[in-house]
C-alpha cells in the first residue's frame, strides 16, 4: 500500500462568504496540487473539501497522512466521527460533506495530525496562500 502525504487547507472571506481550498498530494517526488472555491460557503467546509478533493483524486487504495490545521477536521477524523455515526449524524454540522468524505475514505488506511497554521509549516503555508487566492477569485467572479 502506498504511503501518501495529503498536506490541506481551506480558506472563507466571511463566515459564510466566498471560499477557497487547496490540497498537496504528496508520493514520494511526485506532487500534485489541488485547488478549488465555492461561492457562499464556510471555513470549516473548505477544511474538509480540500481533504475530500485529495482522496479524490487518489487512483487506489493508500495509506494517508492528512496534515490540517483544522482541529475540527483533524479530531473528527480522529476521534468523533464513530459517534457521530452512531447517532446518525444528529446535531452535527456539514453532514453532506462528511458522508461524502465516509464514502471517498473507505479503501484508504487514513491518519490526520494537526499543525500548528501560520508556524512556518511550508506545505500548510503554501495550501493556506492558494486557498485564499481561491477565495478571493470567485469573490471577484461573483
């Protein structure tokens, strides 16, 4: 199983308003970069798009390391999304989005750690520079 490195952050002018995501898939030398906006939207749900978005694009099954600097993603991902299972999702925010990324998850092997955002991380400073690029062009657009 290959071992990928899934670096991600996302980005919201308001909250809601206009958003951005950026993920950096990362396989030993070959890195790809992944990027997107949506126009009324949330920080959080840019958080966990750029993650959806990076599994997406993975062609088999892998084991990821996902690097966030959202607590929200990195501990639901962790630790919260069992629960939430149990109780059928209620009360929990962005339930569309969660059981997209349930879905998208299943063949990989997926472990999240937090960094510190805005701590001179290279991978989450660069996601974080390109989701807010991405924000401010669809902010432009609309």
């Amino acid at each position: 199983m290959k071992k990928i490195y899934l670096y991600s952050d996302g980005s919201s002018l308001g909250n809601p308003g206009p958003g951005g995501f950026c993920t950096i898939i990362r396989y030993k030398k070959h890195e790809k970069i992944i990027k997107g906006a949506e126009p009324h939207t949330t920080n959080n749900r840019m958080e966990l798009r750029a993650v959806i978005e990076g599994l997406k694009a993975l062609k088999e099954p892998c084991e990821v390391v996902i690097y966030s600097d959202s607590n929200y993603v990195v501990k639901a991902i962790n630790e919260w999304l069992p629960g939430w299972i149990k109780k059928d999702f209620k009360n929990v925010k962005n339930v569309d989005l969660w059981k997209e990324y349930l879905e998208i998850s299943k063949p990989h092997k997926i472990k999240a750690i937090w960094v510190k955002g805005h701590s001179g991380h290279s991978e989450n400073e660069l996601c974080d520079k390109i989701a807010k690029e991405e924000a401010n062009r669809i902010k432009s657009e609309i």
